[in-house]
C-alpha cells in the first residue's frame, strides 16, 4: 500500500477535473504504478485559505495516519499580483501546513488564471463549444475571453462551477508541455519523467 498521500487543493470542481485529467495522463505515461494516493480537496475559492487549509489538511492527516503528506496547492496568480492585498500570506500558509506535519506544501501557480492554461488548447475549447476553428481568442484575460467563447456557443462559463465534458475535450499533454515548468515539482513528485510528456 502506498505509504505516501499526494493532497492538490484546488479552487474549484473544473479544478479538480482538471488536475485528475493530468494525473490520469502521468499514469498512462509511467512504466510503473504510482507509489503514492491522492486526495482531492475543493477549497471553494481562497477566501479564509490559511484556516480552511489547515482544517483540510487536518482531516486528511487523521484519515491516512503514519502516511507521509505532500501538500500540491493549485492557485491562479491574479489575485496576488493585481491586487494591493493579496487574499493570504503564502509563505505563512506553507509553514503552517508544514508545522501541521506536512512533509511538503508547495504552490502551483497558473498565470494569471488556470483558464489561461485551459486556452493552451484553443481547438480542444472551439471543439467543445462546437464553434468554427476560424474562430479568433476574444481579447481579455482568460477568464475574459474563456465567458465570451462560452457566450458565443450560447452557454456560460463560471469559474469555479463544474463545466460538464469540458476538460474531457482538452488537450492534457499539451497544456502539460506548455506549461511544464509549473507543475514540473508535481510530475517529480509523483514519478513521472518529464522527457516523456514535453522532452524538457
């Protein structure tokens, strides 16, 4: 049994969707099963990060004890850099997880937002709108342009809500190549040579 608990906090169900989508990629790219198990925590924005984090982090530890916890926190960079008053101190939040007994508490950060990382795939998102691949990207952030393309195919797209079949119709590989050196410390993490996803 694996000895290890790799634990992704995530903002939200596309989130994890998504982050299941890259581990599911690794796997089938692994010469070997993984040596470790995953718990899927939906933070529901980052509002309160530091307490719920914590809190979070708590219940797993209790649910798997005398397991080594890897701490994988998936945030977009927009409310840190845009903003006068970041959300949370980072640096406290990974310590404190930390003095909680977490053997690691990385970030890893989608810049500006994880719809930017989602638009790495711009064919897979037309395919799933069902939209004409001459299609151009609307101008605006990735959340910007993502709600236009979602508005053009008559749908909406609200960060954070579950978007049924979106992620299925993505790209994985390559929006892992396109942005290999943000989730580069997950890939070790769990095993997976990065050289067979992106040659990096």
């Amino acid at each position: 049994m694996a000895n290890k608990v790799i634990a992704l906090f995530v903002e939200g169900p596309t989130e994890i969707e998504f982050y299941k989508a890259v581990i599911k990629r690794a796997h089938d790219l692994m010469d070997a099963p993984f040596t470790c198990s995953f718990e899927w925590v939906d933070m529901s924005g980052i509002g309160n990060y530091k307490k719920d984090a914590l809190r979070k982090f708590n219940y797993i530890k209790n649910k798997n004890p005398n397991k080594e916890i890897r701490v994988f926190m998936c945030i977009d960079s927009d409310a840190f850099e845009f903003s006068r008053k970041p959300p949370f101190n980072k640096k406290a939040v990974a310590a404190a997880l930390k003095e909680a007994g977490a053997k690691q508490a990385t970030y890893i950060t989608a810049r500006q937002s994880i719809e930017e990382w989602f638009l790495s795939d711009f064919e897979g998102i037309l395919d799933f709108l069902r939209l004409a691949h001459t299609t151009k990207r609307p101008k605006g952030t990735g959340q910007e342009s993502l709600k236009t393309l979602f508005k053009l195919a008559n749908k909406v797209y609200v960060k954070g809500s579950k978007v049924e079949g979106f992620v299925n119709k993505l790209d994985i590989s390559k929006i892992m190549t396109e942005h290999c050196t943000d989730i580069k410390t997950l890939c070790n993490t769990i095993g997976l040579d990065c050289k067979k996803v992106c040659n990096k």
